[in-house]
C-alpha cells in the first residue's frame, strides 16, 4: 500500500541519522559494563557474602548461614537478600518510569537528559568501591540508586531509537545496539576477569579486586555515555507543553494517566506489553541470578562465572546480528517467537546442570548467549513500530517497566523458592513457565495491526 510506505530520505538527512545511529550504539558500549560486570557477575554474589558476614561473623561466607538480617524490621536470609533488593528496585522504577518518560517527551531534551541519568547513576556504581567489611546496608542503597537512573536512562535511550531510525531500519539499528553493547561489556569484563584471577600478583586481595571492578563499571558507563551526548542532538517534542502548564511533575502524572487511558485504544501495543512482561521476567531472572546459581548451587568459582558471562558476550553479539538478519527475511515477530522456544530449553538444561562442572556452565552460557541479544533487540524494534509517534519516551516509559529491571516478579518468586526449599534449582522451573506464557500471548499479536493503529508506516518486513 503507498499509504504504508515511508517518505524518501534526502542524501544529507540519511548521513546525518547515520552519524547519530553510530553515536547511539556508544551508549550501549557505556551502560553494558555496568550491567554484566555490577548486576549480572560481581553484585549479587559479593552482597551475599557481605550479608552472611554480617549475620555469621567468623564463618566461612561458602558454609550456609542459619542466621537471618534484619532489615527495617523484617528478617531475611543472607542468601535472598541481593535478589530482594533488585526486587524493590524494580518495583520503585514500575512505579516511577511512567512519571519519566512522559516529564522527557514533554521537555524535548532526550540527548541532555540521557546524559544526567547516565552520570547520577554510574557515580552510585562508582560508589561500590566502597562496599565491604559487613556493609550490605550500603550496596543495598547504591544499586537502589544505580538501577533506578539505569532504568530510566533506558527509557530515553530506546525512546530515540525512532528519531534516528526509518521503520524499515530499526531491526539492524537496535540490533547492531545490542551487539556493540555486548563488545562493550565484555571488554571491561575481560578487563576485570583478569585482576580478579590475578589479584595477589596485583598485591590485592580478592576483595579488593571485586570492588575496583565494580568501581571501573561506573567509570566506564559515564566516561563512555559523553559519546551519545556529543554526537546526539535535543529535537523539539511534536506536542510541546500547552501554555499554562501546571509544571513538569504534576504535568507528567497526568500525562501518564491519558497514556494509561489511551492504551486501550491500541489493543495490540498492550497485549504484546503484557507478552513482553511474561517472557522477559524469565530471562532476566536467568540473568539476574545466574551468578549467585553458579556460585551457591554449582559451587563454582569466581573465576568460572566471569569466565561465563564473558562467554555470553562475545556470542551475545554475534546472535545479535544473526537474529537480526533472520528478521530481515521472516521479520521480526516470528524470530522473537522462534527465540522463545529456544529459551525454553536453554534454561530447562539448567535445571539439570551437575555441580562443580565449569564446562557444563560455559555450554550453557553460549546458549544464552545465543538468544538473549536476538530477543532483547527485536523485541525493542519490534516494540518501536507500535508506539505513537511523538509519545516515545512516554510508551517506552511503560515498555521499560517490563524490562530488564522488572523482573520483579521473577526475582522474588526465585528468592521465595530458596527461602522455602534452600534450593536454587526448584526456581528454574518458575522462569520456564514465565516464558511460555510470553510465548502465548505473543502468538496472538497482529503486529500489521497494531503499526497501522499507531499510525505508523508498516516496514516492508513485519
């Protein structure tokens, strides 16, 4: 249909969306260190070690800890404390992201925005340097903050991927993301990997080595955030602020409740939100906990779930780009479904994985590898041909909150089932049904439908 085909691109205005797309993927490089080598490897093993110290002191941090903490009030078991807290971080962004982005749709800032949430969070990464002795108190706070500006740099940071990307573009572009946010992320990994494994040659003990390592991953995603914002330029918003305006806060609140009343006028926008809540709360889960399933469960070394997750990154980025090409010739609806099979029975093996078999967690590392970029980039572009135009920020404000950080219901059915049952395995049958009530309701989205009901041109490929 014409009607559905883009406007042609001037020469001058395709080499200038070229120039921001190239400074675009730099922020994924940025905030990629701050994911695998904080929150994927090193924070949540290292905060469960804090917290049994502090509620075992004197006792081997591998032994199980009989003792609870008491946090404001509440006890809690050392080992579900980590998991607990990325709990209450999701929750607080579930709450605040949708007051986010509707603040940055409105102030037509997304570029300098990026930039400040960039920078707050990656100073509270930063700050993790300072963790140690019995201070889980403190990483307990400092991944509060960093998570919550994480997240909402996220929403600004998907929100321009429709400025910079035609509809028939923004397959490759969020994948090509992905995949430089996995080179990224595995340097600095790699990087830290080696002073972890040769930390007494350093003159450092392996503590010591754990925290500059997270101090390198805040310094790293705000040093390297300065390239989207230099080569990233403010647009104006389609809609600006009416005159009179109430004010940014209270102006935001009540942009977010027409966003909530208009959702329901884009039935598949909504139905695949709810598919992406299901799917994606399994795989992060898996992410999110892998480590300390590693660590507890398999009983394998620091070294070992460096070497890991190194792993995943390097395929990481070459199953990005290689679901991105299959989306090219069957789109990318059906490739993020094809994905989600596989992820069934990548995290199915897990559950049978022996311990004290690194090999057997490196073969498994490369299936997740393998499918976890190909789903997170196409679900993102998919996502992004859904959206009303000039209400990015806004809706992925609400795309965010079943991101990678809400896998609140994940996270907290995984620290439940530990607390229950004193076995991490018992919990990876959860996040395989999470992923196939994702794959149901995905089935039944009709992405034709919904590009045209957002009123945006449908891309030659859905």
């Amino acid at each position: 249909m014409a009607a559905d085909a883009p406007a042609p691109q001037a020469p001058d205005a395709d080499a200038g969306r070229r120039r921001e797309q190239r400074s675009w993927y730099w922020y994924d490089w940025a905030n990629s260190a701050y994911v695998t080598t904080t929150l994927t490897v090193l924070f949540t093993p290292y905060l469960t070690e804090i917290a049994k110290r502090s509620a075992c002191p004197g006792q081997k941090p591998d032994l199980a800890c009989g003792n609870d903490l008491s946090v404001l009030g509440v006890p809690v078991d050392p080992g579900s404390l980590a998991l607990y807290t990325i709990t209450v971080a999701t929750l607080l962004s579930a709450v605040l992201l949708p007051v986010v982005g509707a603040a940055v749709d409105r102030s037509g800032r997304k570029r300098t925005l990026l930039a400040r949430t960039a920078w707050i969070g990656s100073m509270a990464a930063a700050s993790m340097i300072f963790l140690g002795g019995t201070r889980w108190w403190l990483g307990v706070i400092l991944v509060l903050v960093g998570n919550l500006f994480y997240f909402s740099s996220l929403v600004i940071y998907d929100s321009i991927l429709i400025d910079i990307s035609t509809p028939d573009e923004r397959d490759a572009v969020s994948s090509r993301g992905w995949a430089f946010g996995y080179i990224g992320g595995g340097l600095l990994l790699a990087i830290n990997l080696a002073m972890v494994s040769a930390h007494s040659a350093l003159g450092l003990d392996q503590d010591w080595a754990v925290r500059i390592s997270l101090l390198t991953a805040g310094l790293w995603w705000g040093g390297f955030a300065f390239v989207p914002y230099l080569g990233l330029r403010d647009r104006e918003p389609l809609e600006p602020a009416p005159v009179g305006d109430v004010g940014p806060v209270r102006g935001a609140f009540g942009q977010l409740a027409t966003t909530l009343r208009d959702l329901r006028n884009y039935p598949q926008t909504l139905l695949f939100l709810l598919a992406y809540l299901f799917y994606n709360d399994g795989i992060q889960t898996v992410i999110y906990a892998s480590s300390l399933f590693g660590q507890e469960q398999l009983h394998l070394s620091t070294n070992d779930l460096i070497l890991t997750i190194l792993l995943v990154q390097f395929v990481g980025f070459a199953g990005a780009l290689g679901f991105g090409r299959i989306a090219r010739r069957i789109g990318a609806h059906r490739t993020v479904l094809i994905s989600l099979v596989l992820w069934c029975l990548v995290v199915g093996a897990g559950y049978f994985l022996p311990e004290r078999r690194p090999l057997l967690f490196l073969a498994l590392g490369s299936g997740i590898g393998l499918v976890l970029g190909g789903t997170q980039a196409l679900s993102r572009s998919l996502y992004s041909q859904l959206v009303p135009r000039g209400r990015e920020a806004e809706y992925f404000s609400l795309y965010q909150s079943a991101e990678r950080g809400t896998s609140w219901f994940g996270t907290l059915m995984f620290g439940l089932v530990y607390q229950l049952t004193g076995s991490y395995r018992t919990a990876i049958l959860a996040l395989v049904v999470f992923i196939v009530l994702g794959g149901v309701l995905l089935l039944r989205v009709r992405p034709r439908a919904g590009i045209l009901a957002a009123g945006n041109p449908v891309p030659a490929v859905v």
